[in-house]
C-alpha cells in the first residue's frame, strides 16, 4: 500500500506531461499559416529587393541600388514622396473626422441615450459591406452628371456647391479618405465605446461628488481613463492609412487619378510591381520590392514606438 500511491501518482504526473506537451502542438496549423502568409512574403520581398529583375526572371544582386532609385531617381523619388504625403494627410485626417465623430458617437451610447442599442448596429452596418462595393457606391454617388450627391445638392438650390468630386484633383483625394471614414467610424466607436464601458462606475461617481461636470468630468477623468482605446484606435487608423489600396483603386483605379492626385504608397506599389506603369515603363519587381520593405518598416516602427509609449503609460498609471 505504501508504494502503491507513490507509482500511482508517478503515472499521473507523466499523464500530466504528455498532455501539456500536446497542447503545445494546437498553435502549430495557426504558427503554419502565420509562417507561410505574413513571415515568408516579408523576407520574401526584402530578397527580392535585393535583385534586378527582367520581367518576372530574376538578373543580378544589386545589394541596395533598388533602394536608391526609388529615393534619389526620377520619377521614383517624386512618386515616391508625392504618395507618401497623400498617406500623411490620409492618416490625418481620419483621425480628426474618423475618429473625432466616432468618439462622439461611443460618447452619447455611453451616456445610455434612448435607441443606443440599435444606433451602435446602425454605426457598424457599413463596416459589413466589402471595401470594393463601397467604392463603386460612392463613385457612383459621387458622379457629377447622374450622382446622388450633385442631384441633391440641385434640388436643395446650392447648384455651385456641387462638383466633379473625383475628376477634380482638390477633392479626389479627400473624398476618397471621407468615404473610408463613413466605411471605418463603427469600428472606431466600438473599439472607444469599449474603452468607455471599462471605466469603473464608482470613479465617475466620486468625480462628480467633487464637482466635476461636463467638459471637466469629460477631459480630466473620462479621457485619461480611455486614452489605451484612444492609442489603440491611433495605431490602426495609422496602419490602415499607410496601406489605403482597395478603397483608392475600387474609386480611381491604379494609377491614382487624376493627376497622381489620389495616389498611395500602396497604390504605387502595385503599379510598380505588377502593371509596368511606375515609372519604369515595365514591371519593376525589385523596385516594388524595395517600396515594399520601406512601407513595412514604417508601419512596423510606428506601431511598435506607440504601442511601447502605451504600455509605458500603463505601467505609471
């Protein structure tokens, strides 16, 4: 009997170990797939930027010379810097429209308005269309002959208000970037209405205790409370301005029209890579590459020093 307990239990500790060491093979298919989609295109395309490229057959190792065309070589380094500002301004302004109306809107459901529950459906209904018909909509709406838009703008007498929206290269731009903003503001509000619902009820109670009201209450407890959300939702506004591609192409198409006014990072990319119209009179798949790197290394930088400020914070807080 009592070397019987001491074996039992020997057993079911080595039952134990080969369980645990099983439920480390279930992130296996997940590890596969992350491995084969987002790890092999990246090493992938820095390889890739390391040669020249004749067409889709691969020449001689140029090292950084890819790099340096696209940066110092004309018309790479204007096209280049041209599609860079458009994502600047992209990711600019979604943050003010964007995301300052969503923030409104995650505020008034917070606040338990009458029909908050079907207003938060009714927000994200555009986030559940796919990007591409969401673009052909709006172009549609957008059109300066038969569009909704300029129909009603007549209609309601403010015919000099309206204007070819996407043919004009002052408003292309910013009519695309509006669009995404009416597609992406339910998410947005989701992601602050979270942030919001996370703040302890018995804070705000002790807040207005002490005298806190409205504009005080809003900018002094409520939006330090939120500001993890608030960084959050920067990160990815941020992440998705600097890969604007479907919304721009579905609306203008690749070549960033009109005038390389609505023209993209992402945008530019393609061209370079797979339609031959980059600059170079031919399918540039170094060149594409290289411009690949760079946007990754942006979009990685950024979201890595943002989210180390963020957890900085936390850990102060």
């Amino acid at each position: 009997m009592g070397t019987g307990a001491p074996g039992r239990q020997q057993e079911g500790m080595k039952k134990r170990g080969k369980s645990r060491w099983l439920l480390h093979l279930f992130p296996l298919p997940a590890l596969l797939i992350y491995v084969m989609f987002v790890v092999y295109p990246i090493f992938s395309a820095f390889t890739y930027s390391m040669y020249e490229w004749k067409g889709i057959a691969r020449g001689a190792f140029v090292g950084w010379d890819n790099f340096l065309t696209l940066f110092q070589v004309e018309p790479f380094n204007k096209m280049f810097w041209n599609a860079f500002g458009h994502n600047v301004i992209y990711f600019v302004v979604e943050m003010i429209v964007q995301n300052g109306i969503a923030f409104a809107l995650a505020f008034l459901i917070y606040r338990k308005i009458r029909g908050s529950g079907f207003l938060k459906i009714a927000y994200f209904m555009p986030r559940l269309l796919s990007v591409i018909v969401v673009g052909f909509l709006w172009k549609l709406i957008l059109n300066p002959n038969y569009g909704a838009l300029n129909t009603l703008l007549g209609k309601l007498g403010l015919e000099e208000w309206a204007k070819p929206w996407l043919g004009d290269p002052d408003t292309a731009l910013l009519a695309i970037i509006l669009v995404n903003c009416w597609f992406g503001i339910g998410f947005a509000m989701l992601i602050f209405l979270a942030g919001l619902q996370s703040i302890p009820e018995e804070l705000i109670e002790a807040a207005r205790l002490d005298g806190a009201r409205g504009a005080t209450l809003l900018f002094r407890i409520i939006l330090p409370l939120v500001m993890p959300s608030i960084t959050i939702m920067t990160v990815f506004t941020f992440i998705q301005a600097f890969e604007a591609f479907e919304l721009v192409y579905a609306m203008q198409g690749s070549q960033g029209e009109p005038f390389r006014s609505t023209d993209t990072l992402a945008v530019y990319f393609y061209r370079l890579a797979f339609s031959g119209s980059g600059g170079a009179g031919d399918v540039s798949i170094g060149l594409g590459s290289a411009l690949a790197v760079v946007l990754f290394v942006i979009v990685a930088s950024v979201s890595a020093i943002s989210l180390k400020l963020m957890r900085k914070r936390e850990v102060q807080h």
